[in-house]
C-alpha cells in the first residue's frame, strides 16, 4: 500500500498529464529519479475519469511495463484522449473530473470446473478479472461491481465486453484475478 503522500503525488501526476495533453497534445514526462523508491516499482495501473459521477474514459495496463509514476501518467492522458468510447477531453471539462487510479495486483490463475464452480470463487467488490478466450481478452477492474452486483452479471458482462455472447462457456476460458489499490 502506498501512504498519502505518494497517492498525491501520483493524482497530482495523472492531472498534470492531462494537462499536458490539453496544452501540448502529449502525456506528461515523468522524471522517476526524483520520487521515492515506490513510486519507480513496475506496477500495471488503470485510470478512470468520471464527470459529474458517470465514465468519461479509463485506461490502463494489464501487465507492468513501466515505472509506477510513468504508468499513470501515460494512463491518464490515454484516457483523457484515446478511450475510444468517448470523444478527446475538452479543456472546459478538466475541472469537472475526477480522477481513480488503481494499481493492479499481480492476476493469479483460477482453477475451476465449470461456470457454476468459477461463479462459486469470485469475491464481489474485491476481485478483478481478466478473461481470455482464444484471441478475445477483457478485464473488469473490481469496482465494476458498483453496478453488477452479481457474480453472474459480473461474468455475463465481462464476456459480453470481451466480444463474446453472455450465455457462452467453454472448458478452454481462462480467468485470472486480481485486487487493486484503488484511491
């Protein structure tokens, strides 16, 4: 867990990215050798934005690729810009964000025999789950289950996001899992 000062610091991060993007059309660079030692880690984030309580973009990584501080800068300006749901942030909009930022915990491998098996294990409000089938792959981050309380949603959607039908099964699915620091 990181302590409040280096949640600030990388909220201060994800904001100046976006105003980077709004004023030079690039994310913020991110000098890591000035910040602590966490905050320079590989770690896999995701960003949301929301306006006025509803999703305005969200982006993030699935495996860590870069230092911490990098991360949620790239992810902010990707979802302030390049979430394809959603039309390129306006400048009028900035003060009307709010941003979450969510560091992913390492996705372990889930070990089931069926749907209803698979259905039995997920935590509601704790687990994130990434999906693969063949060549398709979604994820939902665990606040998701702000609005689909139920394993079974939770699941029927995610297949659905991952471009396939919600009553699809197949003994080949695999599910990985993961908790974040949300803040």
């Amino acid at each position: 867990m990181h302590n409040q000062q280096q949640r600030q610091q990388l909220h201060d991060i994800a904001y100046r990215s976006i105003q980077s993007g709004l004023s030079t059309g690039r994310a913020l660079q991110v000098d890591t050798t000035e910040l602590d030692t966490e905050l320079q880690q590989k770690l896999a984030t995701f960003v949301t934005l929301q306006k006025h309580g509803e999703l305005r973009g969200c982006i993030g990584m699935l495996e860590p690729v870069r230092a911490l501080a990098e991360d949620v800068a790239h992810n902010a300006y990707a979802a302030a810009f390049s979430d394809p749901r959603f039309p390129p942030l306006r400048e009028d909009e900035l003060e009307q964000l709010d941003i979450h930022i969510s560091i992913l915990g390492t996705p372990e491998k889930m070990f089931f025999d069926s749907e209803e098996d698979l259905l039995r294990q997920l935590k509601p409000g704790v687990d994130g789950l990434i999906m693969e089938e063949g060549h398709r792959r979604g994820t939902f981050l665990p606040s998701v289950w702000e609005s689909l309380h139920t394993p079974r949603d939770f699941l029927n959607h995610l297949k659905m996001k991952s471009g396939l039908p919600e009553n699809y099964w197949s003994d080949s699915i695999q599910i990985r899992r993961y908790q974040v620091e949300e803040f």
